[in-house]
C-alpha cells in the first residue's frame, strides 16, 4: 500500500502536456507562429478597413461604427468587438512571452556569444526583436491616439474619420506610423517564412513561394497601411 503511495504521489508531479509543450522549444515556437498568424489575419483585415478612408468619411465612419454592431442582435453591442480584442491581446501576449524566453534560451546557450555574424542572415532576422519592442510600443500609442484619445488633443469621439486626418495632418504622427509600419513589413516578411517553417508547412521546394509570398504579405501591407498618411499628406484624404 506504502509503495503504491509513493508511486501514485510520483505520477501526480508530471508535468501536464500543455505545460511539457510550452516548456519546450518547439512548443514556444509553435506559439509564436500561430499566435503570429492569427495577428497577420488581423493585420490584413485591418488595412482593407483602413483604406475604407479613400470612399470618403460617410464610408469610413458607417464601416467603423460597423465594428461595434457585428453579431447584433444576438450579441450585444461591442461584444464581437470586444471578443476581437481578447483574442489580439491574447495572440500579442503569448507571442511576446515566446519570443522573449526564447531569446533568453539563445543567449544562455552561446554565453559568449558569437565570433562572426551569419553572412546570410537577412536584414528582417537581424532586426526582429527590435522590430518586436518598436511594435509594442506603436500599439500602445495607436491606442491612445485613436481608440482612447488620451494622447490625441483634437480627438473627438464618434468621428473616426476626422481624427485620422487629424493624425496625419502632424509631422509626428506619420514618422511614428511610417516607421512603425517599415518594422511590421520587415517582421512579417520573416516570420511568415518562419512560421510556415515551425508548423512544417515549408519544406525544399515550397522554400521560395513561401519566401515569395512572405514578401508579397510585407509590401502589401507596408503599401497599404503607409497610403492613408501619403494621402493625408498629399491632401487626396481631408
């Protein structure tokens, strides 16, 4: 009976799968590259919305309030919004705790770092975990730019249009979108590959379609994110 006891209070202290997985290396990257995906859906979906601008602030105001109705009446509203939300805060946040545990992992099992750079390493791998920090930081801001208001002095609620032109009428406001949008073509022109990679999607001869089309994803959306302050720049949207 003593020994059955012991035998059962040693099989009670295994780890569960998800915690054996998420411990692991692959399961980190597993993580990062589905977590990566779900915000590359959004990414897409959100720049559609966002040229929405060009047919005018009656098209653009009626598809914002749009977001806030879907599902209705069965679901309140906001609710499908709010649900959006979760889940883009979940995906940001399990990205960026992977991202960051596997850096630690990297530095920790080359200490001394190393002797030569690898020559093939693109510019957009050199550059992910700054690319990373300079994303959060954006979406903080875009946050409180344009969602909250609390750094945007001429914000006015209800009139989404307005405060987007109000945004890029400032020369601060399209160096930090531009910039931000550069860091989030040269992220995901690396992570689709790498993702495509982790979920063994990739192999030798899908390499460069997959390659080609993580380029494609990139230019696509720094284009279209990038041409609503060119427009209000330029004055095509006022």
């Amino acid at each position: 009976m003593a020994l059955a006891t012991r035998t059962d209070k040693r099989t009670d202290k295994r780890p569960s799968m998800p915690r054996t997985l998420w411990d692991s290396t692959v399961g980190k990257k597993t993580v990062m590259a589905v977590s990566g995906l779900i915000m590359l859906s959004y990414l897409v979906v959100h720049m559609m919305g966002n040229l929405k601008i060009f047919f005018g602030a009656g098209q653009f105001d009626s598809y914002a309030h749009w977001l806030r109705t879907i599902g209705e009446p069965f679901l309140h509203y906001e609710w499908a919004l709010w649900l959006i939300r979760v889940v883009l805060v979940a995906a940001v946040v399990g990205h960026a705790v992977a991202a960051y545990q596997l850096s630690r992992r990297d530095i920790r099992a080359r200490p001394g770092g190393y002797v030569h750079k690898r020559a093939r390493a693109s510019y957009a791998t050199r550059t992910m975990r700054w690319g990373g920090i300079i994303l959060a930081l954006f979406v903080v801001w875009h946050i409180l730019d344009l969602t909250t208001g609390t750094v945007h002095s001429g914000f006015r609620p209800g009139h989404p249009y307005q405060n987007v032109v109000d945004t890029f009428s400032t020369w601060y406001g399209n160096t930090i979108y531009i910039v931000a949008m550069a860091a989030l073509a040269l992220h995901v022109q690396h992570g689709f590959w790498s993702a495509a990679q982790t979920l063994g999607v990739g192999n030798a001869t899908r390499d460069r379609l997959l390659k080609t089309l993580a380029n494609v994803l990139a230019v696509l959306l720094f284009a279209g994110f990038v041409s609503v302050p060119v427009a209000v720049m330029t004055g095509v949207v006022s």
